[in-house]
C-alpha cells in the first residue's frame, strides 16, 4: 500500500485528489499537507492525518516524509497563471524552489513525485492545433516558464539521481467543489456558478479563443494511472499532454443553454488574460499519454455540463 503525502491539499485539485486518493489507499496512509491559513476543513480533516507541510522549506517536508513513512509525494502547490504575473518572484519560489526541496527530500528518502504542468508550459511559436508532445515550448507567462523549469528539473532528477518522477500537462480543470483562483482558464468554470444562479455571464476571455479543458474525475483519474504506470512502458516521464475537450466561450454557453434556454452570455474582454489565452494551443495530441499509460477521458463538453449543472444546483441550493 503507497505511504502517500499531498502538498497542497487544500487547493483545486488537492482537496478532491486527497479524498479520492483516501478512497483509493486509505483514509490514514494519505497525509494532507498545507499551509497555514489553508487549513483543510471538514471531511479533508477529519477523515485523515493532516499536517502543516510549506513546499518552501525542506525541513518541514523532510519531517513529514518521514514522521509517515511516505513513498509518494503529489507536488500541487502553485499559483496559476494570472496571479503569477503579479508575484513573478513567489511564483517561482513555490513552483521551482518548492520543487527542488521535494526533489531533494525525495532522492533522500527514495519518494516518488508527481507535480503538475499545465498547457501554460507552450507558448506561442508552439503548434496551436494537434500540439505534439514534443515540440517547441517557449511560454511567456512566468507561471509557463516555470511550468517547463518542473518539467525538466523532475527529467533531471529522474536521469541524474533515479528519483521516480512523473507529470501531465493539466489544461483548464473544472471541478464543481474548489474553485480555481487566478488562472486564465477560470472562466470556465465561472460560467457555471452564473448560470445556476440565473445571472448573465461577462466573459473574460473573447468569442472564438479555444483552450483545452477538463472535468475534475478525469484529471483526478491522470494523477492516480500515471503514479500506478508500469514504468518499463513509460518513454517519457514528465509533462504528459492529456486532453479530453477543446472549446471557445460561445460553444460552453452553447452547451449550458441546452439545460438553461435563456441563460445570456457577454463579453468583456480582459487584456492580461486574453494575451495569455492567445498564446497558448487550442488543443494537445495526448496520444503518448494513451500508449503509454492507458489515459482514457470519461467526459465531453455535454456531460461535464450536466453533471457541473446538477451538481452546482444542489451544493449552492
Ligand atoms: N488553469 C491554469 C491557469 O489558467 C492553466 O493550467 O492558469
């Protein structure tokens, strides 16, 4: 059985990924790192151990690895895009210092890691349509350049030092219980949280920009087959591009609106984000990811948007 500890486990995915992970290994072999002020709540609490774990100083994580016996840990601290490019210097110090310290514990206590990268890692000399898994980078966000910094310091440690590490390329999330905060991607999930309170949505981003998305399970179902990989079949290791739905503003209203009629969609576009959005794929060949370790999306636009639509109505009834 994995000895698991989650950094970040009261964020977006971290406070769906402990629970399922808890379902999977065990209420106790799964510890819920976080920070202070980002105390977990509720089921997070109390269904399993919990412990204060900064991704930004080592010592508190080598405490913890070895207080529980890990073997496994998920790396999810990070701030997304749009907040980075207020704080390009926390960004960094989360995202690449705070990997390096779990890099560090992990080669020392022989930890595997995951950590996510994000279709922020491409920038815009990147093929837009069909990006291939191996391709020009080059993003010009500092949450994208940090994004291929983990990329490739995780391949380092893994060539160098033998440290099991392995990532995916997480487009947008969707999730119905954490909202995001500060990603480019957000309005996709704003626009849901509008529609069942019967508000008209403004859209951030403009008419016709695709992105990649995806609906929480599929992205909480990424980080546990990728972890549970055959390595021997593994080719690449870090920065996976999954993929299970593309689509621009006015085809998510499309969807809502076979649920909701009348539910109104208008734009106002913000700068910053709209030029983050812009340079980014419309959308990723995850064929690797397929070959390789099984990935296999569940849900499309019209599945997630009854499901998020049934969901939200009952959490925010
Ligand atoms: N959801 C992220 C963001 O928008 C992208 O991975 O910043």
């Amino acid at each position: 059985m994995k000895k698991i500890l989650v950094i970040g486990a009261t964020g977006q995915i971290g406070s769906e990924l402990t629970m399922e992970l808890r379902g999977i290994y065990g209420n106790e072999n799964v510890v819920a790192g976080y920070i202070v002020g980002a105390e977990p709540k509720g089921e997070l609490l109390e269904s399993g151990p919990a412990e204060i774990c900064d991704v930004t100083d080592a010592g508190a994580i080598a405490e913890v690895v070895r207080k529980h016996n890990t073997d496994t840990i998920y790396n999810l601290a990070a701030l997304l895009s749009v907040v980075a490019e207020s704080k390009p210097r926390l960004a960094w110090k989360i995202g690449v210092d705070g990997l390096w310290n779990v890099l560090e514990v992990a080669r020392e206590n022989g930890c595997a890691v995951f950590t996510p990268s994000s279709i922020g890692s491409f920038g815009p000399e990147t093929p837009r349509d069909a990006t291939p898994q191996d391709t020009v980078q080059r993003p010009r966000t500092i949450y994208g350049v940090s994004k291929v910094t983990t990329e490739l310091l995780s391949d380092y440690y893994y060539n160098k030092f033998g440290v099991d590490t392995r990532s995916v390329r997480f487009p947008g999330l969707i999730s119905n219980v954490t909202p995001p905060g500060g990603g480019t991607t957000d309005y996709a999930v704003d626009i849901y949280y509008a529609a069942v309170k019967g508000e008209k949505f403004v859209c951030p981003i403009a008419e016709g920009t695709y992105m990649d998305m995806m609906y929480m399970p599929d992205a909480l179902d990424a980080c546990v087959r990728l972890m549970e990989a055959d390595p021997t079949r593994l080719v690449h290791r870090n920065g996976f591009n999954i993929a299970s739905m593309s689509f621009e503003p006015g085809q998510i209203c499309e969807a809502i609106r076979h649920h909701r009629p009348d539910f109104e969609i208008t734009y106002q576009v913000d700068a910053l984000k709209q030029s983050i959005a812009s340079s980014w794929p419309n959308s990723l060949d995850d064929s690797c990811a397929r070959a390789e370790w099984d990935w296999n999306p569940r849900f499309d636009l019209e599945s997630m948007t009854a499901d998020m639509l049934e969901k939200l109505s009952e959490r925010l009834r």
